[in-house]
C-alpha cells in the first residue's frame, strides 16, 4: 500500500486518525522516503490530500524532528500559500523542527513573525513556540 492510499481521505474516513498513525509509522520506522512522498504531495491537486499530508508531517515530526527537518525549507514555502490550513501546518511542522533548523529558522521570522500577525490562533501559537525555541535552545 503506497504512503498516499494511507491518507485518511483516500480511504474515505472523515478525520485525522488514518494520519496520526501513518505519522507515527513513519517517525518510528524513519521513513524518509514516505516523508518525501509526503512532502511531495504537499502541492497535489487534490486539497484533501494537501491537508492529510501536512498533519501527517508535522504529528510525524513531533515524534522525529530530525526526519522531517531537512524540509524545513517547503514548510517555509507554504507560510505564503492560499490555503490556510497549510499555512498552519507548516507553523506547526516548523515549531516542531525549530531547534534541529534553528540557522534556517532565524532567516525565515521575518516571515513567521508576518504571517503569525495575520493567522490564526494556532499559527499565533507555533510562531511564539519557535521563538521560545530560537531563545532557549
């Protein structure tokens, strides 16, 4: 079964639970091929698949940092997309990868402090998370 056919709304599940588990397979296993098909589908035609792969990347990188950090730079990409549920989750994602990123993370805060001003409660929180990290680790 390909990463993607792993996906919630691949399977036709309403919610998120096919994601975690799929994110803590993949933290666990250190996948990085399945963190790249993730990656990849990042900007997949489909917003359903956009969405399920994002909150897989940031629950995965909860669990492994390391794994995920080497994207820091596509989750610095989605701050400036259109669909907002993507621009929290890459806060999200970049929260928990700030301290394994932290040279490529300082040159992104001017943008995470512009869209932190702009977004939403949750990308307000991640923003205030990767400065406490930038400070303090």
């Amino acid at each position: 079964m390909s990463i993607l056919d792993q996906l919630a709304s691949v399977q036709g599940i309403r919610g998120t639970e096919p994601n975690k588990i799929l994110a803590r397979k993949i933290a666990e296993d250190n996948d990085a091929a399945a963190v790249k098909e993730l990656v990849d589908n990042l900007t997949n035609k489909n917003r359903n698949i956009q969405s399920d792969c994002i909150k897989a990347l940031y629950e995965a990188a909860e669990i492994n940092p390391k794994l995920i950090a080497p994207h820091v730079k596509a989750f610095g990409a989605l701050l400036k997309h259109k669909n907002n549920r993507l621009v929290w989750g890459a806060m999200t994602a970049l929260d928990a990868i700030a301290a394994e990123q932290r040279p490529v993370i300082y040159s992104m805060l001017p943008d995470i402090m512009d869209v932190a001003e702009k977004g939403t409660v949750i990308t307000k929180d991640h923003a205030v998370g990767i400065l406490i990290r930038e400070l303090y680790t």
